[in-house]
C-alpha cells in the first residue's frame, strides 16, 4: 500500500474544539488549549493541538485501510532499532465516534524545518553542513535495518509483501508506467521514451546483482524532519510521517534531499550529504548507476504531477530527458 502513488487526500475538513476536547478526554491528555493546521507535509491530515498536557499532533481521515497501523508498526520499529528520535508513543484510535474517521494522535517533536522562512534566512554555511551530515547519519540508521526481500509492509501480518516482478522489473516498469502516464499532460517525446530506456538498460546489471534491501522512509525531505541547534550545533531532532516507507535500495531515500540542495543552488552541501552517507559503503560505482535511475524516477513523478496541476513555475523550454538529465549528470558527479 505504501508504494501505490496517491495523488489525491483525505483532508481533515472542519474540527470543532469539542471534538478535539474529546479526543483529548479520551486519552488523558488535558484541557484544549489551542488547535491550527499544519503547514507542511502529510497531504492535509494533520493538525497541532495543544493542550495542559503538552503539544500533540493529530492525524485522521487514513488515505487507505491500514495507514495509521502501518506507520505505527514503522515508527515503533525505528525507535526500537535506532536513536533517531520519532513521535512515541503513536496513539491509534479506530473508532469513528468522534470525528467520523479513525485517527492517531502523537508528541509533537521539537526543531524546525529547513525550508522554514526562518531557517532559510538564518542559517549559515557551517550549519547547513552540520545538518547534511545529520541527514546522512539518520539516513544510515534506518538503512541498517535489513531485510531479505524487496516488497512492502502487508499491515495484516505485519509481513513483507514481496513484489510480484523482481525490483529491477517492478521500479523499471513503474518509471516507464508514469512516463507513458506523462503524456496526457505534457508533449513526451519518442526520444525522451528512448533516453529513459537506455538509461534504464545501462543500468539493469547493477539492479539485477543488488541482493541488500533495507526499510526506506520513501519520502525523507524538508517537510518530514526537523532540526535544532543544541551546543551550536545544528542536528536533526525528529522524524515523521511514514506512509510512504517500504522495504528497497536505501539510495532512493537520498534523492529529494539531493535535489533540494540542487534546486536551492547548494550543490556543495548536496555533495557533503552524499560523501559522508557514501564514506563507508564499498559500492560507489554501482551506486552511481543506481542512483540515476532513482533520480529518473523521481523525477518523473514530480514532472508528470506538476504538468497535471499546471504549476507555473514548472514551464519552461527543456524536454523531459534534458530536464532530467540535468539531474542525473549533477547526481553522478557528485559521486566522483
């Protein structure tokens, strides 16, 4: 379930603060204080709630049956298995009486965003590097979890559902799915079609011979983490939201922190992120293959969203390949 792509929302909808004060009732979690929306990540589910108690964060309306006990099963998982701090304890209510859906409630985690107006502006050189070294650690601690087969999480048996093609034949395909998708929105050519494919081809060797699949968070970006400064030093100081964490190559998880660097013209913090999660691997050049295709992949999702919803700044005069292979150059030599 979590490697289906959702580009629809349940969105919370209007809550009434004696709703919240019953949820808060029902847990034993104090007097309302104060509720508003989030203003990042999770698609519309969340909500801040502060109470006597302490300040919570509440997440309801589940895109899909088994959301809420997937993401518990994960972030139990990657408190038991890691020191990177999540939000415990993930309190899950499955009855409807009070807001109409099921709903989890958890801590709210300290720190800010990185893309923050506050951070963008304050932070200097030095920290944006404290913090890509940060990312990349954290990124290794849920990479150390490892398990025997590519698949997802089934939230029934709290299993592997391994995939029903090998990797190599389930990410190829499902690049080559969306692509196709693409056209319905945007001019995709036969030779942007025939750059992926070669792409693709240079790089099934290296797919075919990866036996090392671990937990991915699946969308480790701004949104999901936060950072605080402690001693002057600036680390990450939690992590959220794991709907979309399954069991694959943990490179993929590098890919949206990389091309946030790329984007906000920071290519050497992009590097210093890459260089110290790659400083004890013994596979760099298979890396750098697979990691263009993650790139690709990405890449093709965030292109054929942003020309569905018609995002203005999302215009502009390259074709999808040398759009793409912008990145996915960038991306290689980063690793040299």
């Amino acid at each position: 379930m979590t490697v289906k792509i959702i580009f629809a929302s349940n969105k919370l909808g209007t809550i009434k603060n004696d709703q919240l004060q019953s949820m808060l009732d029902k847990h034993h979690l104090g007097k309302l204080i104060s509720s508003n929306k989030t203003a990042f990540g999770a698609m519309g589910q969340t909500m801040f709630v502060s109470s006597t108690e302490g300040n919570f964060v509440l997440k309801g309306n589940p895109l899909y049956t088994g959301q809420l006990v997937e993401e518990k099963y994960f972030i139990e998982n990657i408190n038991k298995r890691t020191k990177v701090e999540v939000p415990i304890p993930y309190i899950i209510d499955d009855s409807e009486e009070i807001f109409g859906w099921s709903y989890s409630i958890m801590p709210l985690l300290q720190g800010e965003h990185i893309n923050s107006e506050h951070l963008k502006t304050n932070l200097r050189f030095e920290d944006k590097i404290k913090i890509a070294e940060s990312i990349a650690k954290t990124l290794s601690s849920f990479h150390s979890w490892r398990v025997e087969d590519f698949g997802e999480l089934n939230p029934e048996t709290f299993e592997i559902d391994r995939f029903k093609d090998s990797y190599y034949q389930w990410l190829f395909k499902r690049i080559m799915y969306w692509l196709e998708d693409a056209k319905k929105y945007s001019e995709i050519t036969a030779e942007d079609i025939r750059w992926a494919e070669t792409l693709l081809d240079e790089s099934k060797e290296d797919f075919t011979n990866f036996f090392s699949p671990t937990f991915i968070m699946g969308d480790f970006k701004p949104g999901n983490f936060l950072v605080h400064s402690e001693d002057d030093s600036w680390q990450i100081s939690g992590v959220f939201d794991f709907t979309n964490a399954y069991f694959a190559d943990p490179v993929t998880d590098l890919i949206k922190m990389i091309t946030y660097y790329l984007d906000n013209n920071e290519r050497e913090i992009s590097k210093h992120l890459l260089d110290v999660y790659c400083s004890n691997l013994k596979e760099t050049e298979s890396i750098k293959k697979r990691i263009k295709v993650h790139m690709l992949h990405q890449r093709v999702l965030d292109w054929g969203s942003a020309k569905a919803t018609k995002m203005a700044d999302w215009e502009n005069e390259l074709s999808f390949s040398k759009w793409v292979e912008a990145y996915t150059d960038s991306v290689e030599s980063l690793l040299e």
